[in-house]
C-alpha cells in the first residue's frame, strides 16, 4: 500500500442442495489441474446479479488466452437433481491485452439466467475446450430480492502481492478458505493487485517474476473465481493508469450490476480540484440487491501521486467524491433512499477509522457532511473498509454504523497502535511489524504469534435482519466473530 500522502425457483429437496454445494466446492478445490495450455486466465465469475425486478439471473464468465484462435464461447446447463451437462452455447467478445509482454486475449460472455438456480459451465477457444480434463465449475445465480434464505459473501482487500517468484503463500491460504467457505459471491475493498495494478500485476497461469501474476496466478484467484463471483471496489493503487483500457474495468466487468442499479463504470475526467492535474480516471460505483440486503460497492481512492496543492489524496478524493454536489454522493443518496427496508452494506477503499500510523483514519470521510453522515442518515450498519494491511473492528457511531478495516488478503502487513495510542472506537485490531517479527494488537484483541494470524478475509451471514461477520485467518481460524 502506497503511505497516504498520501456483492430458482426453490424446488430443491435439501439433499439436492448439500449435493450441489458438494458440486461447487469439489469445483473450486480441484480447478487448475487438466487445463488447455492455451488457457491463461482460468475462467472467473463476475457481474452475478438479478433484473432490478428480481425475474432474471445474470452472470459474466471472464478468461484469458493466447491468440491461436479468434472466436470464443461458454457452453452452460443446468444443474438438475446434482448432475449437470453444458449444452447452451453463448458467444464471447475479446478485447487484446499483453501480460509480461505476450499477446493475450481477454474474453467475456454475458448469460441470461434464472435467479438462485445452479448452474454449470465450460470454455472454448474456436473448438478447443479450455478446461480439458477439470471439471465443469458450478455456481449459484443470485438470490432474488426479498428472500429470506440466509447466505453468506467474502470480504477480503489489499491483495494480488507477490514475491520475486511470483508467490505469496499467506495470500494463497486466504483464497484457499474462501474458495472452501461456501460464499456465494466475494467482494474486495481495494487494492487488488500489486504494485500499480497493471495487466502485469494481475498476471496469468503462465508468467513468474517479480509482481507478476498476483491475482490471476493458479496458486490464486484460479482456486475461487470460478465458482465465487467477485466484486471488487478499486483502490488507489491502479487508479492511475493510462492502459487503452483500464485494467479494473476490463477484468471485473459489472455491466448488468450497474445497469441495474444507474451506477457508473467508466473513465470519466476529473479536474482540476485542489490544484491536482486533470486526469482521466475510472469511476466505479454500483449496487445490487442479494435475499434482504444491498450492497453498495463504492468508490473512495486516490493518487498518492496526484494529491493537489494540499498533498492529501484523502482531501482530494472527498472533495471529487462525498460532498452532497458530487455525482457518486448524490447517486447514493438516491439509490439509499429507494431501498428503505433492506439491509446495507458497503464496501470502499480509504477508512474512516484507522490505527494505522501510515494508512491512517480519513477524517475527510467523517461528520455529517461527508460520506459517513450519509450512510447514518440511511441506516447503513457496516461498512468495510481497506488500504491498511490490518483487521481492525471499530465501535458503531452514534447512528450504529460499525466500520471494519480488512486489508490483509495479501499484501505486506502493517502494525496496528505504534505511534500514537490506539483510538477509542478501535474495539479489536490485529498488525504486525515486519522489521521486528512481532504482532501487535489493540481493543480487545492479542497481538498475533504469527503472520498468518493477521492475514485474513471476512465471512459476512446475512440472516433475515442479522449479520454476522466471522473474521477468519489464512489457516482457517475465526476470531472476534460479531453479530449485529
């Protein structure tokens, strides 16, 4: 992290159901092993969402892969009593990109669906099936708005780092226990790979090295993505970049999602507040509806290269972003208004409460006129946030918004509490310093043995009108588990 500067119709018997879940876990565990060579990115789930009406599944399949063929497809079936057979064929569109040099092409293939129904699917390049020996991935459309079936989702955030050898094993046992955790979709609070967020960065099956291949290596979102849809927020590293097309918007496309929800996807120019240069940068915010919730994914991040006359990044992106004439403030003041009775969620980058001593609180996010004052106003009860490599679990406000840091999907770990005495909102932190080998804690919590301890993803249950957040640790260990 940069210093700031700086989310069928129920028919299933219940034994159907346990053999389908079986489906989508042995899927996820086992992917990557009988796979084409022509295949570079092991096909992903993204933009798994219903109609605003909630009559309609969607759902994007995202792969990579060389360019020995021009024409691309999913062949996709339905999952019917625990066996499923791929016979309807959707074509794809590709854009090219290059990963460590090499002509890649990124694939997309948009399915129409049903909601909360499960579903199996393949990819080809021309004739040749992608996922050769491996099985056929299997996941489950969204549930459909007002449901009351309780289900669970993945939090996870600062991620996508790795060695020289394009390895990190602490990242690989964190989406090892998504991949076994039985979410139905993931979402990230930013930061997704390391260092500038480049196509590099993210990688492929294929290329090592120094910061290559931290997202898209086998040891990775390969073990997940499959069968876990992902929606993730954009941090500010890779926020600037100057791609032909950003590589955030063309990993993780969310087109029905934000359709849906009249969210925003898109380069837009921002200029030219607190003196900072005008840019043309992504703007990334949209919601969708899950049973009784609404998640929000949302933008707050920066560059720490771009911080204005004030050098502050969080100034700058309060000032672009959460005052009340902003187009993403006045987006989700309206779409928090029309959904008065669901529960909400969100997730974004910068947090509002932070004992972090580099990626510190952002004050700009704080008070009644800015961006926590409008989650309180529209009670919004958790916030997830990133950009310090932590957990951190904090006190509700006033209004009983409770905002989590989770920033320990991979990245290097951070310490917690070494400047300045820990905040009083902070109920439950866990750091760890890399120079001195030692965890160190606030709140309630122990300072940590060891590095595995602190990094983690959160498992969040949504359960009528309860949420439960179960942190849980890249050796699948839960801690400071909460229900509200």
């Amino acid at each position: 992290m940069e210093r700031t500067r700086s989310k069928r119709r129920r028919r299933w018997a219940p034994l159907v159901m346990a053999m389908v879940m079986v489906l989508v876990g042995a899927s996820a565990l086992t992917a990557c092993v009988g796979y084409s060579s022509a295949l570079r990115r092991y096909p992903y789930l993204t933009d798994v969402v219903n109609s605003a009406d909630g009559t309609t599944g969607y759902a994007t399949v995202n792969w990579a892969t060389d360019r020995s063929a021009a024409t691309g497809a999913v062949v996709w079936g339905e999952v019917v009593n625990g066996s499923c057979v791929p016979g309807t064929t959707v074509t794809a569109t590709k854009t090219a990109f290059s990963v460590n040099n090499v002509g890649l092409y990124q694939w997309k293939a948009m399915l129409t669906l049903r909601p909360d129904t499960a579903y199996c699917y393949r990819v080809k390049l021309g004739s040749v099936d992608l996922l050769g020996t491996d099985a056929s991935p299997v996941f489950r459309t969204q549930l459909p708005p007002g449901s009351t079936q309780p289900f669970s989702f993945a939090v996870l955030g600062d991620w996508g780092a790795v060695d020289d050898t394009s390895s990190n094993p602490y990242q690989a046992g964190v989406i090892q226990q998504i991949a076994s955790s039985g979410v139905r979709f993931a979402l990230t609070t930013g930061d997704n790979a390391y260092s500038s967020g480049s196509q590099d960065n993210y990688g492929d099956l294929v290329a090592t090295g120094p910061n290559l291949s931290g997202v898209f290596g086998p040891s990775f979102w390969a073990k997940a993505g499959a069968t876990v849809p992902i929606f993730p927020a954009i941090g500010n590293h890779g926020l600037l970049r100057g791609d032909a097309n950003h590589p955030h918007l063309l990993n993780f496309p969310q087109d029905r999602a934000v359709a849906e929800s009249g969210g925003r996807y898109q380069r837009d120019t921002y200029c030219c507040l607190d003196g900072t240069a005008s840019l043309n940068l992504p703007s990334t915010w949209y919601a969708f509806t899950a049973g009784q919730a609404r998640i929000y994914v949302l933008q707050s991040a920066w560059s720490d290269t771009n911080g204005g006359v004030n050098g502050s990044p969080y100034q700058v992106d309060a000032d672009y972003q959460w005052t009340p004439s902003s187009p993403q403030y006045q987006w989700l003041q309206s779409d928090l208004a029309a959904h008065p009775d669901q529960v909400k969620l969100v997730v974004f980058h910068y947090p509002m409460y932070s004992d972090q001593k580099h990626e510190s609180s952002d004050t700009y996010l704080q008070g009644p006129g800015s961006l926590q004052g409008l989650l309180d106003t529209y009670g919004v009860k958790v916030a997830f946030n990133g950009h310090a490599h932590i957990y951190q679990r904090n006190r509700p406000d006033a209004a009983g918004l409770v905002t989590y840091v989770t920033g320990g999907g991979g990245g290097a770990l951070q310490s917690v509490g070494e400047v300045q005495p820990c905040l009083a909102i902070d109920a439950y932190a866990r750091g760890w310093s890399n120079t001195r080998g030692v965890g160190n804690a606030c709140g309630a919590a122990m300072p940590a043995s060891s590095p595995d301890q602190v990094f983690h993803f959160l498992k969040v249950t949504v359960s009528g009108r309860q949420v439960t957040v179960t942190p849980i640790d890249s050796q699948g260990r839960a801690f400071d588990v909460q229900t509200y």
